[in-house]
C-alpha cells in the first residue's frame, strides 16, 4: 500500500481509504456479513482508513461491529461525520457524539467531520452554538482527535469556510470532470496551501467514471490502455493520486475484489505519476463525457426517499445512460427503475414539486426540472398520457 503524510499532524494514511457508505445491502442499509468482509480485505492491503457518517442508514453501528467483530480498531483511523442541521443548541452535540461512539463501539472518533458543508453560514450557526468550545473538551477528552469538513458548496464560498476554523482536515469532492466543480483544483490547491490534509471523496463519480463511463469515452481509455491503466477506474483513481496535494481518496469498494483491484492501483499511483501523453488522453476522455452528462447525480441517494415514490437517481443515471449508451439503453433503465412492471409504477410525472428533494442535494440539481426533462425524454407526449391511464386502471 502506498502511504502519505498528513501535513497536520504526521499520521501515516494509506493513500486509498474505504468510503463505507456503498456497502451492498438491501433497502439502503449495508449487510453485516458483506461489509465486515470488505473491512477486512481492506484492512489486510493496508488500508487505514475507514469513513461512515451518523447519516448512511445502519453504517456506523455495521462499522463498529465488524471492526469489533474483527479485533482491527487498532489499526484504523475511524471518521463519521456530524449532521450540523440537527443540531439545534450544545446538548445535541453531546447527544450525537455519544450516540456515534455507542455505535461504532469505540472510545474516539480520529476524524471528525462537519457533514456536508455548502455555505460559510452553517460553520457560523455552529460557531454561535458553542461549537468550538465543544470541539476543544471532546479533544481534551480524547473522543475527538482531528476536525474537518467535508464540502459541498461553491469555489467561491471554499477558502471563506476554509479560513473560518484552525481545521486539520477537509474532505472534497474531486475527479477528472470536476477540476472547476465545487472546491475544484483551485479549492485542492488552497487546502494544502494552508496544511490540511486533503481527502477526496468522488474520485470516480459515484462510478459514472468507471464501469458507466459513456462509450465513446470508454473506447479512447481501451485504445490507451497500458500495464497499470487497464481500466476506467485505474485511469480515473491515478490521475486523483497524481496530485501531490491529495493525502488520501475514498472509494466506495462494494467487494473483497474490488479492495483487492484498487489497493494494486494504489501501489502504483504515486505523486507526478501520469505523463503529459495520459493526461492528454484524460483531456479527450472529459470532452466526451462532458457531451454525455446531462445531469451530474452522483447517485448519493441524500435526496432520497421521495413522498411520490420517484426513484430520483435511478431516472437521472437513465437518463444520461441514454446520451452515452443510446436511447433504448436508457429507456429500459427508465422503466425498470421506475418499477412500471409492478402494479404500482412511480413515474417521474408522478412529480408535485414539493421541492423536498433539491433541498438536500449536494450537487444542487434542480431535480423537479430535471425530472421534467427526464419525462420529456422517456414519456413524451402521448407516450407520457398512456402511461399515466395505464396506471390509473391497474
Ligand atoms: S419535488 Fe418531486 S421528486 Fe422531489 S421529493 Fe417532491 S415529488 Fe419527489
Ligand atoms: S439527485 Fe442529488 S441528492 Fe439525489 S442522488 Fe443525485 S446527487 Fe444525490
């Protein structure tokens, strides 16, 4: 395993680090078995560092059972995330933070994150709430060792948050079509400017820049493929690990197998790494997707579950399926995610723009219009009216 240095504070991070929250599981809560033995693969790589949040449905609690189940606390660094908009005043922090600890089994978090952070004014609704106070008796306590955030807001608003706090990390979203996107690079540059470690969470889209990458782009990768860079994922992972500002990237492993294929890339992808030659090929792989990607979900599923019963992520990863693999390709993905077999299909004109989605999108996609546009593609016009009094009768 490859390892960096943690500018703050010296802590040797293996370079690839398991983001916990795509477990497999069913009903979006992770399976035991399957998690403990992803943690495991991982932790036999060397694989430090293990990322869950109070948030991902059953993941804290899966976490602290397998690295007890495993006996492994010891050689991990755990981070999970506070979800700032619950807290209402002080005593929600304790309650939180104990909760969080009683469910990952263990005395101290070692990375403790602001949860999706997108304006300057949350960190100032905390800081009015005695945040920082708390941050340094948790620290004094030793249940909290290192504090960041992780970001989901503007470029502009980047550096404002990053100067509000003396953070010892921040965690962004950061892959080849997202140089410009949020932090971007400038907001990597900044980071490691002023001596945070910088973890990207992202580095293949949620999978978008691996096994969906769109066809064209996926070819240009095959034609340049070489020991090492056999795969969109390694393509994508490498040119993250190209940075020397990145201490770390997570990546959602959803199998033993696949802890096994990112921990040899990982070995290899060193700082400086890649050769003017591939970043050109990275440079024509961003301008194909880019005429592909109509809708930039990541398929997080924060935004999920809808009143109406819309499988959301489902209709955009079709809907951009249909640009990058043809349009029948993202029609049946269309209908099966909308589960129009069954006898109660949840099409996206089943849509009342309630607006209680977009409020929770970390992209900030417009997801009322989008599903229009959604609609207009895969129900246009009579199609869309069939659907609908088919629905109605059954
Ligand atoms: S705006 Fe539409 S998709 Fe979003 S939660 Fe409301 S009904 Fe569901
Ligand atoms: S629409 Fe936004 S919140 Fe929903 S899955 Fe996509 S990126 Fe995540």
């Amino acid at each position: 395993m490859q390892y960096r240095v943690n500018p703050k504070n010296g802590e040797r991070i293996s370079a690839l680090g398991l983001g916990c929250m795509r477990f497999p599981g069913a009903l979006g809560r992770p399976d035991q078995r399957q998690a403990r033995d992803i943690i495991s693969r991982a932790v036999e790589r060397g694989i430090n560092y293990l990322d869950t949040a109070y948030l991902y449905p059953g993941n804290e609690a899966c976490v602290g059972a397998a690295l007890e189940e495993l006996g492994v606390r010891d050689r991990v660094l755990v981070a999970t995330k506070l979800p700032h908009g619950s807290v209402r005043g002080a005593p929600d922090l304790d309650r939180i933070l104990d909760e969080q600890l009683r469910r990952l089994r263990t005395d101290h978090v070692d990375y403790y994150l602001i949860h999706n952070v997108t304006s300057p004014g949350q960190w100032d609704r905390l800081r009015e709430l005695g945040i920082e106070g708390w941050v340094a008796r948790q620290r004094d306590a030793g249940r909290i060792r290192q504090v960041g955030f992780s970001y989901h807001g503007s470029a502009g608003d980047f550096p404002v948050v990053l100067d509000a706090y003396d953070w010892d990390f921040c965690q962004i979203q950061y892959n080849y079509v997202g140089e410009s996107y949020q932090a971007g690079t400038a907001g990597l540059r900044a980071a490691a400017a002023r001596g945070l470690a910088v973890f990207v969470m992202e580095p293949l889209l949620g999978g978008r820049l691996a096994d969906r990458l769109p066809d064209r782009a996926r070819r240009i990768l095959d034609d340049a493929s070489e020991p090492g860079l056999e795969t969109p994922a390694a393509w994508g992972l490498s040119w993250v690990w190209d940075h020397p500002e990145v201490t770390m990237l997570l990546s959602g492993m959803a199998a033993p197998e696949q802890v096994d294929e990112n921990a040899a890339i990982a070995e290899r992808a060193l700082p400086g790494s890649l050769t003017p030659a591939q970043h050109e090929v990275v440079a024509r792989v961003v301008a194909e997707f880019e005429r592909a990607n109509r809708v930039r979900c990541t398929g997080c599923n924060y935004c999920m579950p809808c009143p109406q019963g819309i499988n959301i992520p489902g209709s955009f990863s079709a809907y951009n399926a249909s640009y990058a693999h043809g349009w029948f390709s993202g029609a049946w993905q269309y209908y099966a995610a909308s589960a129009v077999r069954t006898s109660e299909p949840k099409l996206v004109s089943n849509c009342v723009r309630c607006g209680a989605c977009a409020r929770k999108c970390p992209q900030h996609i417009d997801i009322p219009a989008r599903l229009a546009d959604v609609g207009r593609r895969f129900q246009p016009g009579p199609v869309g009216w069939a659907l609908k009094a088919w629905s109605r009768l059954r």
